[in-house]
C-alpha cells in the first residue's frame, strides 16, 4: 500500500469515527431525559381524609393581614439581633392581604441584648 493510499484510508476512518461519534452523541440526546421537564402533581402519601370539619379557627392566632398595620399583638417585628442576623421593623410590610418581609444585607451595628 502506498504512502498516499493509507493517507487516504486515515482520513477515510477518522471521518467514518467522527461521523460515528456524533451518531452516538444524538442518539445520548435523544434518548436523554429532559432536563426541564413539567413535573406531575403532587400525590399525597398515606391515609387521606377530608379533614375539613376537623379545622378549628383560633382567632387569637389568625391573622388574615387585612388591616392597615402589621398587628403587633400578634408579631414581633423587632426581635433582639441574633449572632449575624439583625431583624428591623422597617423590613416589615403589610399590604394586599400578606405580610411582605424584605431581607436587605447591609453592615449594622449590633444592639445591646
């Protein structure tokens, strides 16, 4: 077999590889999972029951947040500092039936506990 000829089969096989391993490649995404898939709802594990006429309404310790204000009998908003971590009443939102906290990291002071 001359020089030329095996240089010809050489790339005749590295072409017939990679053509060989792209087909491989495909067929690995093709039979792949997908990666954002929807997931199916959730089953509930174990016994399930209507357990609606078993609720009982606590209203000392509901809170709908339907007023103008945090209720402040019901929430403490201004909690001493624990070790990093620093609780501020401004970060305290009610609005729209929720209670919105803001988490904003800044350098601060500690106070006295």
């Amino acid at each position: 077999m001359e020089r030329a000829e095996r240089a010809e089969l050489h790339h005749n096989l590295f072409h017939e590889f990679l053509i060989l391993k792209f087909l491989i490649f495909i067929a690995v995404i093709a039979l792949s999972p997908p990666a954002f898939s929807i997931a199916a709802d959730p089953v509930p594990f174990g016994e399930t029951t209507d357990a609606a006429d078993q609720w009982k309404l606590m209203a000392g310790q509901s809170d709908e947040f339907d007023g103008d204000d945090v209720d402040r009998s019901k929430w403490n908003i201004d909690t001493d500092d624990f070790g990093v971590w620093s609780w501020e009443p401004e970060n305290v939102v009610q609005k729209s039936g929720s209670m919105h906290l803001r988490l904003i990291p800044k350098d601060h002071t500690r106070r006295a506990t």
